[in-house]
C-alpha cells in the first residue's frame, strides 16, 4: 500500500502485485480531494479513508463507494496518470461521495442526482481548481458530448433499463445544470451556498429543494428558467422564484419560541431545523 496523512486524515491505497502506479494516482486524487473540500466546503470528519483495488475482470472503469472504503477495479490500472486520467477522474469522484452522500446523505433510489450530479460535476471543477488547462476538453468529451438533447433529470434509478442512459442523464447532464448555475451565479455565491448546504445537512437525509432553495436564498439572479429546463418540479416552474424570509429571537433560547416568516408566493408546509444556525426549507 502506499500512504500519506492530509489535515489529519490517513489515506491509504491498496493495490494488486505490479500496480503501485495506479495506486498512487488514487492517493494523489485522495488527497487532493480531502484537502481541496476541506478548504472550500466541509472537513473530512473521519481519522481513515482506504481505497482498495480489487480483483473485477471485466468490470473495465468501476469505482464502488462506502464510508470510509473506496473500491477500484483492476482494469482501471493501465489509466494511471495525473488527477486528469481516467483513473484520476474516477478517484475524486468516489471520494467526493464520502461527502456527498457519506456526510450529507440523500435518497440514492429516487434522486440519485443529488449525489452523483454533485460528485461527477465537482470530479471536473477540481481539475479547474488545479488549473489543468485539460480541463476543458475532458469537460467537452466527457459531459457535455455524451448527452442526449433533453431528459429529465430528477428520475429514480428505476426509470433506466441500462447503465448508459442513467449515467447520461443523472451524472452528466447533472453535472451541466450545475456548471449553469456556477456560471450564473459566479464562483463566490455558488460556493457560499453549496457550503451553507453542506454544513446545514451535515448528518442529514438532504432534499433537492434544500440544494434548490439554498442556491436560489445566495442569488439575485433568477434560477428558475435554468431549474425547469433540467427538473419538473412544480415549485420551479413559476416566473419568479420562491422567496421566504424568517424572523425569529437572536437570543439564546428557552422553551417555546416564535417564527414569523413571509413568503411572496403562498406556503402548504415548513420544514424548520435549528441548530448554531438557522435552516429552512419551505
């Protein structure tokens, strides 16, 4: 195995006799991602992350996630390189799932986007972080590409009969939705409300409309024309977007307490979570 300790967390890489190289584009991915999300989102909370090659002929390009253990296939071996291989790309996008659905969890059954649109597209957004000037084209071939002309892309792993169209509509033309709305909002907001997100659903079971909602509170801009082009749900379909606003004692709190809140569109049900800070979902 190879190792190396990042901001507290020991990461190792286990590979198969003659495969050392591989390994070592995983743990480079590892701790690039470990680091990278830790200064722009939420902290790795655990001491260990392993990734583990694993015997899977046939299996060619296979990454499997859980917490705390990542699996590769073997047959990603001849893709060793910089974090801009295919082995590279593949790693930090299982890691990017030890928090996007490790730590901030999600229902992978029926909206599978919230995780894998959120990893595929953040895969991608650290190889431009790096300032890889390949960023661009493998964003081109690998995403923009591939996509089919228009799909929904809230649907449940149950509306695919193959691999292909799910990881086409849910992964990649995830990813596109978001990269619109980084583009939209600019790199400061989008980052300010991904982290809010992130931070506020640590520990959670996280809706689209917490996403959803939270990017729409750090934005004057209008996201509701791009949300409906990639999503059907109905609160997104208005002209103007959902816009709530809350007021509540600053103070520290003892027993029952009042929030007001106004809205600019009627509300059927509100989801309050308290804790050092305040999150809403309407």
């Amino acid at each position: 195995s190879v190792s190396q300790v990042v901001d507290g967390v020991n990461v190792s890489a286990f590979y198969l006799p003659g495969h050392e190289a591989i390994a070592n584009t995983y743990l480079k991915a590892a701790v690039e991602t470990v680091s990278w999300m830790k200064r722009t989102l939420i902290p790795y909370p655990y001491r260990n992350l392993h990734i583990a090659e694993i015997n899977a002929a046939g299996t060619s390009t296979v990454g499997q996630e859980y917490p705390n253990l990542i699996l590769m296939s073997d047959e990603m071996a001849s893709g060793y390189g910089g974090l801009d291989s295919n082995g590279g790309v593949l790693a930090i996008h299982e890691v990017a799932h030890q928090f996007y659905y490790g730590i901030v969890g999600n229902d992978q059954l029926y909206e599978p986007w919230l995780d894998e649109a959120i990893v595929t597209w953040l895969s991608y957004h650290l190889l431009r972080a790096s300032g890889l000037p390949s960023f661009s084209w493998i964003w081109q071939a690998r995403v923009v590409n591939p996509l089919p002309p228009s799909q929904t892309v809230n649907t449940s792993i149950y509306d695919y009969a193959g691999d292909n169209p799910y990881f086409s509509v849910v992964y990649r033309r995830g990813a596109l939705f978001l990269e619109e709305l980084y583009q939209a909002m600019g790199e400061e907001a989008f980052f300010t409300a991904l982290k809010r997100y992130s931070t506020a659903l640590s520990g959670r079971i996280a809706t689209p409309y917490a996403l959803l909602d939270t990017m729409q509170a750090h934005t004057e801009v209008n996201l509701n024309p791009i949300i409906r082009r990639y999503f059907s749900y109905p609160r997104y379909q208005a002209s103007e977007p959902l816009r709530v606003s809350a007021k509540y004692p600053r103070q520290e709190w003892s027993g029952p307490v009042k929030v007001a809140l106004e809205s600019n569109a009627p509300l059927r049900e509100v989801q309050v979570f308290v804790d050092d800070s305040f999150y809403m979902l309407a």
